[in-house]
C-alpha cells in the first residue's frame, strides 16, 4: 500500500518523536537521546579509541567525546554484584561495565537508520530503552559490521580483520585504503570494539581476537597484582545492517591466555 504524502509526513514526525521505553526510575539513558539526529554536533569529536590504563578505569570515555558516538547513564539501586549489566543495541546484546555509583560511559559508533539502545541491571530488574534515527550527513552506510565485546573487566581484547586484498585493520593500522575501518577499540574490558565497511569487497574475510592484554585483581592490603583471567569473546558479524535483507551471525571463543591469537570466523562476501 502507497501512501499519500500527508500520511507520510504524519509516520515520520511519529518516528521523530519515539519515546523512551521500558523504562523505570532507576534506570536512565542521558546518551543517545530518542528522536531524529544528524551527525556529531559542529565542534564535537567522535574518537573512539581509549587509553590503554592498567588496573582500568571502569568508565572511561575520550575527552570531548560527542554525545552522538557514546552510551552513557546511570542505574541506580543496582544490587552489590561482580557481575556487569547488559547493554543492547540493534539486537546485539554485549556486558555493560557500572560502576560503584551506577554510572555507565561507553564510545559507540551507530549506523545510519533507526536505531534502539537498552540498558539492564546486573539482575535485570532495572532497565531502560531508547529508539531514535541516525543519519551521518551522507557518509555512505557500513554494509559490513563486525562487532567484538567479551565478559571479563580490567582485560584487552583486540578486533583483527583481513579483508579479500589482503588489508590488515586493527588497532595499530585501523584504516586501510579499501575504505575498512575500526571505529571503536576500547581497551579496558567488555568492549566493544567495532570494524565497519561501507563498501565490502567481493571474496574471503578473516576475523581475528588476540588477547592482548590481562586483568588486575586487589589483594588484602589494596594492592593491584596481574591476573590471567579466562575471558570469552563475542564476535557478531553484520551484513546490510538496517535493510531486509539484514543477517546477523555471533560466535562464542574462550581466550585462556595473554598474547593468544585466535582465528574467529572466515566468511565470504556477498
């Protein structure tokens, strides 16, 4: 059914206005904010990349971040838990870092199109759910997403592709000539960390995790001794994300020691 140009200024005003949902008093989303946004307001930054801190700092953001390229909140009455909460963007479900006082703060690179952003508590009993449409001011969508978190704090894991001409992206080189690029590389724990392509090459893509670099736990005195923690990575791969044509793929792997290199996932393209 076609519909008539009233009716479609009426349906795109009513997804301009979306409205929070699942919401309680507890919990709150001050970043991304619901509604209809284009790009990082004019003198904001978008750098996704974080300093490498050891033990890390449990909410940790670049400076001058852009309130369009994080996640950032509070979830108040959190019950005392080791466990993190839950973030959840566009179906992908990832672990959420909260810190003592509730306070979350994570970079995010969205793509274009409607977007919904959740937050739990550790219990899932505070929860919060936001929707909104990103547009990036005509910069060409990323056909292709690869999105890395994992489920242990105070630890590094790093986001490894190899594209069909041979491109290496990742952290030390994250973007190449093809058009690839990692947009996120967080560095201290859960992630996530986020490789994007708006124009992915016809043939055979290689996804790797190298557990680059391991956790601190505090002893009796207060001291901060290094730790090797067993810690699982998620990998979810992302085609035409956004369209019907949409397909979305997650693959679990143990990583059990530092500087462990692990071949994820090869995957062809289209």
């Amino acid at each position: 059914m076609k519909l008539r140009y009233p009716q479609v200024l009426l349906f795109i005003c009513s997804l301009v206005a979306l409205p929070s949902v699942m919401a309680t008093d507890s919990a709150k989303l001050d970043t991304p904010a619901g509604g209809w946004r284009t790009g990082a307001p004019e003198g904001e930054g978008e750098n996704f990349r974080q300093t490498v801190n050891y033990p890390a700092s449990s909410v940790n953001t670049p400076a001058g971040q852009a309130n369009t390229a994080r996640i950032s909140g509070q979830i108040n009455a959190t019950p005392k838990s080791t466990e993190p909460g839950r973030l959840i963007v566009n179906g992908v479900s990832m672990p959420l870092k909260i810190d003592p006082a509730g306070r979350f703060d994570r970079p995010f690179s969205f793509p274009n199109g409607s977007n919904s952003v959740e937050v739990r508590s550790p219990d899932g009993q505070q929860r919060h759910r936001t929707q909104f449409l990103n547009s990036s001011g005509g910069a060409t969508p990323a056909k292709l997403r690869v999105l890395l978190a994992w489920d242990s704090d105070g630890t590094d894991l790093d986001l490894h592709l190899i594209t069909p001409d041979g491109a290496h992206i990742w952290y030390g080189d994250r973007v190449a000539p093809n058009g690839a690029a990692l947009d996120v590389d967080v560095t201290t724990g859960y992630g996530p960390e986020i490789f994007a392509m708006p124009a992915p090459i016809k043939g055979q893509y290689l996804v790797y995790v190298n557990y680059f670099g391991g956790g601190y736990s505090s002893d009796e005195e207060g001291q901060e001794d290094a730790v090797q923690p067993l810690t699982t990575a998620q990998v979810t791969v992302i085609t035409e994300e956004g369209t019907p044509s949409e397909k979305m793929e997650t693959f679990l792997v143990p990583m059990r020691a530092v500087g462990e290199l692990t071949l994820v996932k090869g995957f062809s393209y289209p």
